[in-house]
C-alpha cells in the first residue's frame, strides 16, 4: 500500500460516520464546517480550531500524532448533473514521525477512473494529481509546498477529474481560514 493511500485511509477513518459530513452535492454549502468526529474504535480527533472553512484537528492513532486540516467543498459539480457521491474533503496533512510536512490529498466521493490524473487549480496555476481508488494527490511531490503556498494566498480552489464511469467532477473549496488552520497545524505537529 502506498504511503499517500495509506495516510487518507487513516484519515477517512477519523471522518467516518459523521452525518455532518454526509451532505448531498448540492447541500454541501450549507452543510457547515467539516468536522471529524470517529467511528467506534477509531482515535478521537482533537480540534485545535475552526478557521473560516477549514478545520484544524490533530489525533494519535496507533501512538503517532498526525495533524490536519480539512475542508468541503463550498461547490461540487458533476456532469452529467446530479449524480449521487459519496463525502468529499480536501486534506492537508502533517505527519512528523514519518517527516511528512502539507501532504495535499482530496476525496472526491466515488472512484476516480484508473490510470487518469485529476487537477487541482489555485491562483491560475494547475497542479496534476494523480488518482487512486476516491483519492488524489499531488503527482510531482516537488510541486506541493509551491502548491500550499498558493492555496495560502488564493481565493479559491477548483479539484477537477473524471469518475471511472466517465461522470466529470468539479469541487471548489474556499481557502477562506486555510492560511491560519495550517499555521496552528504547524505550531501542534512540530
């Protein structure tokens, strides 16, 4: 198993089973904030603050703290329209006991096509994400503090891909409180 696979796993297991966090498409805006609350058996996530749209958790499953910062998002199209998905997060991830520092992933609620990249765009630049089963990550790991650091400084961000039944995905997150639920992630997983 990949070490990026791996670290959403373990994340998704921390958002399961929030009704919260289960909202329809179209009532993803009004659902709120994303909150990570556990499934039975699963670490409780400590929420070290709420910042505009993105949350600020940290948690010790199995003995090794990860911090995180999760988001919805504020729009999620598909094309066709309407088709039922699964929740979607944004993640930026920190774990300091394997030295991982703003790992960026995303969900995006039911199985991307095999073999295809989605894209992340942020401040008129485009970031390639390559896909596993519902998840994204940044394809050039070179390319992800330049990433966080125009997510820092945006407005906004657009995750695109393509589902493997062919449906086209479009999420767009607000990066509205990003800048300081990272900023209070750092002070926590030094």
């Amino acid at each position: 198993m990949k070490p990026h696979f791996h670290a959403i796993t373990l994340l998704l297991a921390l958002v399961a089973g929030s009704s919260d966090l289960r909202a329809a498409p179209m009532q993803v805006a009004q659902a709120g904030p994303a909150r990570p609350p556990t499934a039975p058996g699963q670490p409780q996530p400590q929420l070290l603050g709420q910042y505009g749209d993105w949350g600020a958790y940290a948690a010790t499953p199995g003995g090794r703290k990860i911090c995180f910062v999760i988001a919805k998002p504020a729009n999620a199209q598909t094309t066709p329209p309407n088709r039922p998905r699964n929740p979607i997060y944004f993640f930026i991830t920190t774990r300091p006991s394997e030295n991982v520092r703003n790992e960026v992933s995303t969900v995006v609620g039911y199985a991307l096509k095999p073999n295809s990249d989605a894209t992340a765009e942020v401040g008129g630049t485009t970031f390639t994400m390559y896909t596993q089963n519902d998840g994204a990550w940044i394809k050039n790991v070179a390319e992800e503090a330049r990433m966080v650091d125009a997510m820092r400084k945006g407005s906004d961000l657009v995750i695109k891909g393509v589902s493997g039944r062919g449906t086209q995905t479009s999420d767009t997150y607000s990066l509205k409180g990003l800048a300081q639920a990272l900023d209070r992630v750092a002070q926590e997983c030094k």
